[in-house]
C-alpha cells in the first residue's frame, strides 16, 4: 500500500464498484484532489459520478481500491470511524432537498454543528449567516413546507456550509434550481469554499457548472475520459460543428 501525495487532500485508486443487479459503477478510477481545490466530476447521467462521490467520502465502501483522506486510508477504515470522518469533516449536498420537517429553517442548518456538540447560540449564529449569504434569511423561523423546492435546496447547501467542513461533496448541487437562481448559488458555493480553503468535489452533467471549477475530470460508463474533438469531414453533414470521441485513461 503506497502513500498518496502530501499535497492532495484526497487521493483514489483504482477504484471498483458494481451495484447490486450486477452493473458496473466504477471501473478502475483513480484520482487526486488537492487541497482547497474545487473539482468537477463530469459525464452524463449513469456514468458513476455519484458513485465515485459516495466512494470517495465513504458513504459506499468500494469493491477494490484506495481511498485517503489526509494521508489516512478510509478504505480501511471501520464503518464507525468512517461515520465520524463525515460528520466532523465531510459535507454533503444531495441534489434532493431532504429536510427535518419538525425543525425551522435556522435548526435545519444547524443541526450539523449542533450534533458536533456546538452549543446552540453560536450554532445558530452560523447557520443565520449562511442563510443570509444564500438570500434566504428571512425564512429562519419557516418550516421546510412553508417553502419553496428552490429554497429548501438552499437550506441544505446552507447546512452543509455552515460547519466549515474540510471536503463538501456536491451531487448535481443546483439541479432544482432554475438558471438564474443556479448561477447565484453556485457563485456564492464557490467564493465561500475559496474564501475558506474548502475542498470541493462536485458532481455535475452540465458544462456551465464545471467551468466554475478549477479542474474537471470525466467519467463515461464508470471510467475515467478525456475528449478529443476533431475537425469535421470535408463534405459531410458535420461540417458545421465538431466530432468528439471519449477516449479512456
């Protein structure tokens, strides 16, 4: 078993996974991320990128493979220590808004710190200002059915931003969201995870999305893929665009 480098966060290798019908999830995907990085994982839907995001945060123990954290191998690590490692320093956004339906808005954004063990006034102090940040402050005191679908998607990148976590693992973060409410979520993720040396990994099918990253990687069918575009055949319908093709790495 071989170190990963000092410089990256995160480090993968050759990681394998079949689902439980039998279809391949990941194969053989390895990657580095490095710390205070925000990283795109792109590919259609169906390609592994959630897969690869729940690996890699240790939600879903790989088949094979290595995973670190830190110079830490989470592959070997035990479910409770894995479990420990998300809640003190993984975030987590799901592209479905799933919130405690008891709880109000500033006590959905906060239960995270609260678990940790922080007291409740500055717990509440934080999650207040990621609201703010995210132009829903004013529903701190609402319930997660007095809003709308875009503004519960809100509360939870709010929720997973307030603890400062050392990794927040984005799954298509803004899919709810309608364009110009995804431009502005995704402008504020981005400058908070910067201005705070956050690492972020974020799943995403949608080219505008991963050009806000500073590096992307591909996936195709669980692979890992870069994309050569070629000039069009003289004299073919093609002319007026560009062909691709996916090679694996």
């Amino acid at each position: 078993m071989v170190a990963p480098p000092d410089n990256d966060v995160l480090w993968a290798r050759a990681l394998h996974f079949r689902h439980d019908d039998g279809s391949p999830g990941l194969s053989g995907v390895s990657l580095g991320v490095r710390e205070g990085e925000i990283l795109a994982v792109g590919g259609p839907r169906g390609s592994g990128k959630t897969t690869l995001l729940r690996c890699l945060s240790g939600l879903l123990p790989a088949k094979s493979g290595e995973v670190w954290f830190n110079s830490v191998p989470v592959h070997t690590m035990t479910p409770v220590a894995r479990e420990r490692l998300r809640r003190e320093r993984f975030g987590w956004i799901d592209p479905a808004p799933l919130l405690v339906a008891e709880l109000n808005v500033w006590e959905n954004a906060a239960l995270p710190l609260m678990l940790r063990g922080t007291g409740r006034r500055r717990a509440k102090t934080a999650a207040l200002e990621w609201l703010e940040r995210l132009d829903i402050g004013d529903t701190a005191r609402r319930h997660p059915e007095e809003l709308t679908h875009a503004q519960r998607q809100r509360v939870c990148i709010a929720r997973a931003l307030a603890p400062a976590p050392s990794v927040l693992f984005a799954d298509e973060p803004t899919a709810p969201l309608h364009r110009i409410d995804r431009a502005h979520v995704l402008r504020t993720l981005t400058t908070a995870a910067r201005s705070h040396g956050i690492t972020v990994v974020l799943a995403t099918h949608d080219a505008q999305t991963a050009a806000l990253a500073d590096r992307t990687v591909s996936l195709l069918d669980g692979r890992r893929v870069h994309t050569l575009h070629l000039p069009p055949l003289p004299g073919t319908a093609e002319t007026e665009g560009l062909a691709a093709c996916s090679l694996s790495v």
